[in-house]
C-alpha cells in the first residue's frame, strides 16, 4: 500500500513524537526506578502511587490536567510562557509531553523490577574496595540493569506510539503539527470510510479544541 503524503507526514511525525518522549523520560525513569528501590524516605508510598496514575486514570483525564497545568494560562504554562516563551498546548511539544507521561510508568516499572534483581552485596562490596557511588552506579549497576532499561525503552515507546486520548485533550488534531497516525486512521479521519458522520464528528472536535484553545 502506498502512502499519500500526509499519511506520510502522520508517520514520521508518530516516529518523532515517540523518539523524543522516549529520549527524554529515561534519565528520570532510571532515576526514579533507583530511588524506589534504593532508598528509604518518607512519602515513598505516595511517590510510587502518583508515577504509575497514568495507569489508572482514564487518559482523556490525564490529558485534562496536562492542559490545566501546561496550558498557556496554567499555573506552569503560564510561567514558562512568561519566562521562556515556551507552549505546550496545541503544538507538537505538548505530544511529546503527553506520550512521555503515558508511557513513563511502564519505563519505571521494567527498570525498577530489573533493578531489585540486582545483588546489593556487589555494590557494597565495590564501595569497600574505594569505588565511589557514581562509579559503582555506571560500571555495576547500570549494566546489570541493561537489560530492563531496554524492556522499558519499547514498552515506553510502544506505549507512545499509540497514545491517542491525553494527547488528542492536550494538542488536539491539528494537521501537521499534531496529527499522527492514530488520529488520522483510527478516529477523526473523515476520508477513512467514515463518511459524512465521520465528518461532522471532525468539525465537532475541532470546535470544542478551537474552544479549549481560547481558554488555555
């Protein structure tokens, strides 16, 4: 089957969109995957709950509080506008944001289960022998853990590439900006044999996004 242009366009920006979501929640995803499994804290309950509520919440509600908060008048948008001039809602940025906090608490998880498999007593014993923490972390436990942080890298980009419901409250469907391969061939294309329903359910959408966008 050959592609049209914008069908092309979807794809690359779906790719683009993952990668980045990806790239960027692994460092944190590692981090968090540690501080779970090594460290005692108060709040580490909680802490562990609040990472894996994009399992739980319906995605369309984690969209929603990405825009109260992220919007362009959100209690963190506005300041980043304001600051840096940085917007999140309704551009491509905003997916990136959306796919990343999806399919972050998938990353924690296969990291953090490859993490407890990790035997403590090589770490404690290459600490009595002079290495210090950083080294202990990139030559003993970092390797070790190679393998989850993989698991976690396709499950997180998988996730992402399928993100439909955050996504779509927080950027809506915005062509060539937003608009990936699940918006395009699943929901609101109205050339994909949906026909005339399948349009006005497009021009439906668009209002209430044209709507959200004056308000955030």
């Amino acid at each position: 089957m050959i592609l049209t242009d914008p069908e092309w366009q979807a794809v690359l920006l779906s790719l683009k969109v993952s990668s980045l979501a990806v790239l960027f929640s692994l460092p944190f995803g590692i981090f968090f995957a540690w501080l779970l499994v090594r460290c005692r804290f108060p709040g580490k309950a909680l802490l562990d709950s609040v990472l894996h509520l994009p399992l739980v919440l319906p995605p369309v509600v984690v969209g929603y509080l990405l825009l109260v908060s992220m919007g362009r008048r959100g209690f963190i948008g506005q300041w980043l506008y304001d600051w840096f001039g940085l917007t999140f809602a309704f551009s491509w940025r905003g997916a990136v944001l959306a796919a990343a906090v999806m399919s972050f608490p998938l990353m924690v998880r296969a990291i953090r289960l490859a993490l407890e498999g990790v035997d403590i007593k090589l770490e404690q014993a290459a600490r009595t022998l002079g290495a210090g923490r950083w080294r202990v972390f990139l030559t003993i436990t970092l390797p070790l853990t190679l393998p989850g942080i993989i698991v976690g890298t396709v499950l997180a980009f998988a996730r992402s590439l399928g993100e439909f419901g955050a996504t779509i409250t927080f950027v809506s469907n915005i062509p060539g900006e937003t608009r990936h391969h699940t918006f395009r061939h699943v929901y609101l294309d109205p050339d994909a044999g949906r026909g005339e329903r399948g349009g006005e359910a497009v021009r439906d959408f668009d209002c209430i996004s044209a709507d959200f966008a004056v308000d955030f």
